[in-house]
C-alpha cells in the first residue's frame, strides 16, 4: 500500500507541525484576506503567533457568515488572500444548503488538492500510475469528482470523463476502456449494479477492482459498501471532502471508518450543548485548512456530525478517524419518541435487507410529535411481505415503530450526486 511516513507521527508530531503551517499560513491571511484580517482582528488577534497561542479562544466561521459576505460583497466575497489574477479556478458548493457559495482556487491551492489525492486517497486505496480511472460524473460548476481528476492525472494514472453519458453508456465506456477504478457517490454505484443487471453487462467480469465514493456516508456504511462490491465486483473506499474546506479524509484498507488529513487540516469537535471543544470525542467536526491559503477556512464548523477518534488503526496510521464516517449532518438528527434517529442508521437497516432497491424517509410532526415514515421500493419480482419485513427490522435496531409503504418499480428518483432520501415534510401524505 505504499509508505505511509508521516501518518504514523505521534500527538507531539502532530501539534508541533500543524501549529508551524498555521503559522506560515497566517502571514499571508493576515496580510491580505480582508475577510479574516477583519475577523480575526475583532478577537485581538493581528499577527501570526497569536493566531496559535490564542488558538483556543479564536471564533468559528461558519458557512452563513461566508454566505452573508459573498452576498454583500458580490460575486466573490472578501475570504481572498491574494489579488483575483492569482486565482485560476471558481467552483462552487453543491447548494444542498442555502445558496451556492462561489469558491476560487490559485494555481499553488489546487496543486494542493491534486496532491492529496495523488499521495494520500489514491495511495491507501491501492491506486496507482498503472490504473485506468473513471468518473461518473457532470464535471458541472460543483466540485464533484473535480480535484480527483486533477489528482488522478498527476499520479500518471488514464482519466477517463463519465460527463453527459447516459447510465448505459457509461457502463459501455467502463468495459470498453477496461476502466479498473470508478469515481462515484455510493448512490450512483447502485444506480450502474442496477442497470448492469438490467442491461446484462457483466461488470464482476470486468477489469474494474476498486471505486472511490464521496458525497454521501454509504461508503462507510457495511451494508451499503457491500452491496457496491458485489454489484460490482471491487474493492470500495470513502472519502470526505468539502468545495469550500478540501479533500479532508479516506479509508484505508483496515475500512473501518475514514482517516482525516492531519498532515494539512486541524481537526476538532464541538460539543453543540455545551460549547466545548475537543481533539476528539462525539459532535460537530470543526476543520482548519492549512494549505489552501487562496482561500483558507480557520475553525470552521462544517455542520457534519461525527465520532473522533485516536489511537493506532489496524493499518498503521495515527492520523485520527471519524469512526463510521460522517455520521449525518448535524442538522439532520431527528428525535423520535425520545430515541435520536440518523439518516445514516436507517440508510444501516434498510441497505442491509434483501430486496430493496431504493427507498426514502420523511420526517414529519404529527400533534407536536415527530414521526418517521419509510418508503421502500422493492427490487423487480420481490412481492409483498417486504414491507413488513422493513418494519420489524426498523424497530428491532432503533426500538422505535415508523410507518413503512411501498413505491412501484422505478418511482422514486435515482441520483447521481448527494442523494436526498431523507426529507422532512409537512405532514403524512396519504
Ligand atoms: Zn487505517
């Protein structure tokens, strides 16, 4: 799997040299980014050792606050360290969340995220200069798979663009090309076993040996990464990232659960009840970039729900990892007769159940309480009894009792990018 070298340092090691690029990078910020000069100068901070000895009493940003500045200083916003002919791309946020933030990169940053790809994300995956790389992808203004071109392409490996192909042409272009890795949300990998099955193509007996997903946890969810690896015949990783933070964290081969870039992100948690902050822990993920310095976020809460851990990984690495991934958006816990519900758990339960090939859960409030109903579409030919199969095992793993219909074959959406099954609505529909 290739040298892992510095993803093996110790706590000391890693303080030591988060605090020395925080450092080289906030003589830039602090000279020319008019966003942060501003910030950070109202918290008494105006040079780089106080960016670091005063670390732990320095504001969050958060995304709104980003948004709220692009919006009144159109169309870029002030979070630029350097004169706009530095920059070289704009990218912008996928919009799940409020408007689109527009995001520019200089030539050094996005070198910076083509670099983590190449070294840290391909590398644990096994990748290599000898792989043929497809993405099923837009390559639309979203960053997407954008960065793992641009990474792909400096590890020496083929790229190969899934953009304006249809579902069938893209599994055409897979086999013809003897593509061996795949790019994708997990979502859409089921969406290509789907129609592999349907169209008869034969994808286990294809060349392709590994896939890459993001955009979603289903990667780091055992029941969903099974049913991509034998849908497709691979070997399926995570990885977590973010347009406006970078390319943040992958599996390695022990899968359990994604390694963060320590190397080039400070990672924290806060407790959102009590305000604490961490190393580690349960709560919302806190991020620092340390090499995108075009356009840097400092301690900001990416609104991601998570576990934190330290400690040695069966792989070797000491770099800290998010156990099960992201596990929801911490906006997206619902609480159910007083039982704490995520997205990621139902995805846990439904994914592991013979026979279903989609399904989506709306949460709505019925007489001031919030209540769950889970709608499943069962695979072609699978007749009843699903229904209540789903049902005892939702109540079985979350001890709570949901609502449980059936869809017809192909009605409800399939999706290529950030897939929405969990919505909340006003009320049950009938
Ligand atoms: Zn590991």
């Amino acid at each position: 799997m290739g040298a892992i070298g510095l993803q093996t340092w110790t706590d000391g090691e890693r303080r030591e040299t988060q605090r020395a690029r925080l450092r080289a990078m906030a003589a830039d910020v602090l000279a020319g980014n008019t966003f942060y000069k501003e910030k950070l100068g109202a918290a008494g901070v105006t040079r780089p050792e106080q960016l670091v000895a005063g670390w732990d009493a320095l504001p969050f940003t958060t995304k709104t606050e980003l948004s709220a500045d692009q919006a009144a200083h159109a169309p870029w916003g002030r979070n630029l360290t350097y004169p706009l002919e530095r920059y070289v791309r704009m990218h912008q946020t996928s919009g799940t969340t409020g408007r689109p933030l527009r995001i520019l990169d200089t030539a050094e940053s996005w070198a910076w995220w083509a670099g983590i790809w190449a070294d840290l994300i391909y590398g644990a995956a096994g990748v290599t200069a000898a792989d043929r790389v497809y993405f099923a992808f837009s390559f639309g203004p979203f960053i997407g798979f954008w960065s793992a071109f641009a990474g792909a392409e400096r590890l020496g490996a083929l790229c190969i663009s899934g953009a304006a192909q249809s579902t069938p042409e893209r599994l055409q272009s897979i086999v013809a090309s003897g593509a061996t890795v795949l790019l994708s949300t997990p979502t859409y990998a089921l969406r290509l076993a789907e129609v592999a099955r349907e169209e008869t193509v034969d994808l286990e007996r294809s060349a392709l040996r590994v896939s890459i997903h993001a955009g979603e946890p289903g990667a780091s969810i055992p029941a969903t990464r099974e049913r991509i690896e034998s849908g497709l015949g691979v070997v399926a990783f995570d990885h977590t990232g973010a347009t406006e933070i970078g390319p943040t964290g992958f599996s390695c081969e022990a899968r359990d659960g994604v390694h963060l870039v320590e190397r080039e992100f400070i990672a924290e948690v806060l407790d959102p009840a009590s305000g604490e902050v961490a190393e580690d822990g349960e709560g919302e993920l806190v991020l620092t970039n340390l090499g995108r310095w075009g356009w840097p976020v400092i301690r900001y809460r990416t609104g991601d729900r998570v576990r934190l851990e330290r400690g040695r990984c069966a792989c070797g690495r000491t770099w800290a990892k998010l156990a099960g991934g992201i596990v929801a958006r911490a906006d997206d816990m619902v609480i159910v007769r007083g039982v704490n519900v995520f997205p990621s758990a139902i995805e846990s339960i439904v994914r592991g159940l013979d026979g279903v090939a989609e399904y989506r859960v709306e949460a709505y409030e019925e007489r001031g309480m919030v209540e769950l109903r889970v709608i499943v579409e069962p695979l072609p030919g699978i007749a009843g009894g699903i229904r209540d199969g789903v049902a005892e095992a939702l109540h079985r793993s979350l001890g709570i009792r949901c609502a449980v219909d059936l869809a017809e074959p192909g009605a409800l959406p399939r999706f290529e990018l950030k897939a929405k099954r969990f919505v909340r609505v006003e009320a049950k529909r009938p």
